[in-house]
C-alpha cells in the first residue's frame, strides 16, 4: 500500500515511512529480529552517482564508473549528515521495540557496490564490471578501497545509532571464480570486519553464491555469523563450519507449497 504512494527512494529517504515498513513484519509476523528497510545503494547519491529505480528493472545510475577518472571524482563524506535519514529511521526503530526485539543493519561489500557503479545497474554478463578487474586492477583496486572505507565508516555510523547487529550483502560474489574471490570478495570484506570489530557485536556477511566456497569465507573473514544462499544444503556446512551460527538456505519457493508440504520441507 506504501509503495503505491511512494517511490523507494522516498520510503528509504523518508524515516516515518521508513520505520512504518521496517517495524510491519515485526507487528505482523512472529520474527526474531527487525531489519532495517533501506538500500545497499544509498551511499551512491553521497559520492556522487545520481540513481534511481526503475519499474521491472532495477536500480538504474545515471553515470556509471567506466574510467580511472570517473573513480578520482567519487566523493568520500560524512555518513552522519549525507545519511543522516538511515541514522534517524534506526533511533525512531529502536524508540518503538523498546529492546523487545535486536535491530540489525547493513549494507552492500565493496565488490557488489562497484559492479552496480560499472555497470550501471543490473546486468546479464557484468562485461563492464570485468574489463575493468582484468584490465585496470589497479583502478578496480582503488575503486574498492573508497568503498571499503565508506561502507566501514557507515556501519560504524549505524552501529552509533543504535542497531544491534550488522549483515554485509555481496550480492554478486557468485559471479567470481574461486582463484578470484580472496582479492575481490574476502580481503574487502575483512577490512570492513576489522574495522567495526572494536564496536563489539555481532557481523554477519552474506557473500550469495559461492558455493563450497562459503567455508574458505569464513575461515579468512571469520564473521560472528555466515548467510547462505538456498543452493547450500545447511546440513553439510553446518557439519564444516566447527560453530558458526548459519542464518537462511531456505529456497523461498517453498511458500508456494501448500501448508503441509511446507512443513515438511522445514
């Protein structure tokens, strides 16, 4: 009903609204935690990369990042006033839980947030994404580390505000061979992870679609808790992760079941 009112942009930029959609699950659902309602891509507007949403499609930037130049005009700011809504939706969040329930917040790893700089918004090959990695890594490589630093220091800005969890999103690790997700996916995130450790809670990292490769993730990330996608049986890497609480891997088609059928798929 919001959203035939409102864009994602004004929910997300707007914190009443951005609250109201927050706490309806936690009002409607038995749920163990509130998430935050934003987007990975909120960052991008501060640094300069106008975007916006386009119906059946996606996120849509007006100037995508193809050239060591268009990587120097990036901006770094101060994610208390350039995100100063994000913060005030999570203090007006936490004001109506009242500690009933834990907030956690997020945002996107520096190898997500560039491909959807590159490229623009979605994209079937990522071809931009990849002619920038294999041949300018060190542009690719600086690209990464703005965006290492400025996803650190939002969190710890979300951290301040009051969440009381943080997830890492990178939607597009999948895409990455496994010779390639060290340099690309793994050390941007522990960076990340390093960074906010001293705030003393908990980090979960959702790096979708690696596959086997979940478990190299966590022995070098070591995250306080691993998402998984729903091609990850949870049984065999809870059986390799030693420990390690394991969050999702449910395949959301299951809702289509009828109710008993879906009982026995949990």
């Amino acid at each position: 009903a919001l959203r035939r009112k409102y864009s994602l942009l004004e929910l997300c930029r707007t914190p009443e609204l951005a609250t109201e959609v927050t706490l309806q699950p936690v009002q409607r659902i038995d749920v163990d935690a509130a998430i935050l309602f934003s987007d990975l891509l909120l960052p991008f507007e501060p640094m300069g990369l106008n975007f916006d949403f386009v119906a059946g499609e996606g996120p849509a930037i007006e100037n995508p990042v193809r050239s060591r130049d268009d990587i120097a005009r990036l901006k770094t700011f101060e994610p208390r006033e350039a995100l100063s809504h994000v913060l005030e939706t999570i203090r007006l969040v936490q004001r109506e839980l009242d500690e009933r329930l834990p907030l956690i917040g997020f945002a996107g790893a520096p190898f997500t947030l560039a491909s959807y700089a590159i490229e623009g918004g979605h994209s079937n090959n990522f071809g931009h994404t990849k002619t920038l990695m294999y041949n300018h890594p060190d542009a690719w490589h600086q690209l990464c580390e703005k965006f290492s630093t400025i996803v650190a220091d939002y969190l710890i800005a979300q951290i301040e505000a009051g969440v009381n969890a943080i997830q890492i999103f990178d939607s597009w690790a999948g895409l990455l061979p496994k010779k390639e997700l060290p340099n690309y996916c793994y050390i941007p995130i522990l960076k990340i992870v390093e960074h906010i450790k001293s705030k003393n809670i908990p980090v979960i990292c959702f790096p979708k679609g690696i596959g086997e490769n979940y478990i190299d993730f966590c022995s070098s990330v070591k995250p306080d808790c691993i998402s998984i996608d729903y091609e990850v049986d949870p049984k065999w890497i809870k059986e390799k992760l030693n420990g390690i609480p394991i969050q999702g891997g449910l395949d959301p088609k299951i809702l289509l079941e009828d109710k008993e059928d879906r009982k026995s798929v949990v």
